[in-house]
C-alpha cells in the first residue's frame, strides 16, 4: 500500500514540490550563508518525492545553532511553505481520491516548519 501511494504521490503532486525544493535549495546554495538551509531544502525535496512509509525524528546533536537557524527559518519561509501544506492538504482532503494526497501534504507541514535539527527516516 505505501508504494502505491507514494507512486500515486509522486506523479500527481510530489515530483511538482521537489522540483520546487530543489531550485530553492540551489537559490540557498549559491548565496553561501544560506547553505545549511540549501541542505534542509534537499532534504525536503528528497520527503517530498517519496513521504510514505518515512517519518520525521529530531536528532540528539543538533544544539542551538539548529534552534536559531529554525527561527530564522519560520520568520523567513518555513510558516507560508506550512501554510501552503496546510490549506492544499485541506482541499485535497475534501475529494475522495484526493485523501492520500492531502495526508502527504500534511506530514509535509513539520518539516517546512522546522526543518534543521531533523532526520527522515524509513518507518520499518
């Protein structure tokens, strides 16, 4: 069930949004003090094409300069990209066939928010 919904995901919304995360981790990446959240957007790139069957964990070494760099984030873009999740997994969720589509948007919602300090990883 996890591969048929992440290649429904995939074709209809997840390849769209990874392509979005992508340019704007390589728009971080050349501008040198936003490189960690170029990283970041690699990440949620690399979430967005394939979100079921992972899931978000903290993990134990990210310290304050994760704290700060989340902050700097959600002030800068992590609460409309959260925004975004939200109110598209919303109105997905009101059509049948889009349910699967609008529960992967909104397990996009942590990890646009906060994305520094985190890891994805598999469900098994």
């Amino acid at each position: 069930m996890t591969l048929l919904l992440n290649v429904i995901w995939l074709v209809l919304a997840g390849f769209w949004m990874a392509v979005g995360y992508l340019v704007a981790g390589i728009i971080c990446c050349i501008l040198i003090i936003t490189i960690p959240f170029g990283l970041a957007s690699f990440r949620m790139a690399n979430y967005a094409l394939w979100p079921f069957g992972r899931t978000l964990v903290d993990r134990r070494e990210a310290g304050t300069f994760s704290l700060i760099g989340n902050v700097i984030w959600i002030i800068f873009a992590g609460w409309w990209l959260a925004l975004g999740h939200l109110i598209t997994g919303i109105l997905l969720c009101i059509t049948i066939i889009g349910i699967p589509l609008g529960i992967g948007n909104l397990k996009m919602i942590p990890v646009s928010l906060v994305p520094l300090g985190r890891e994805i990883v598999s469900t098994r």
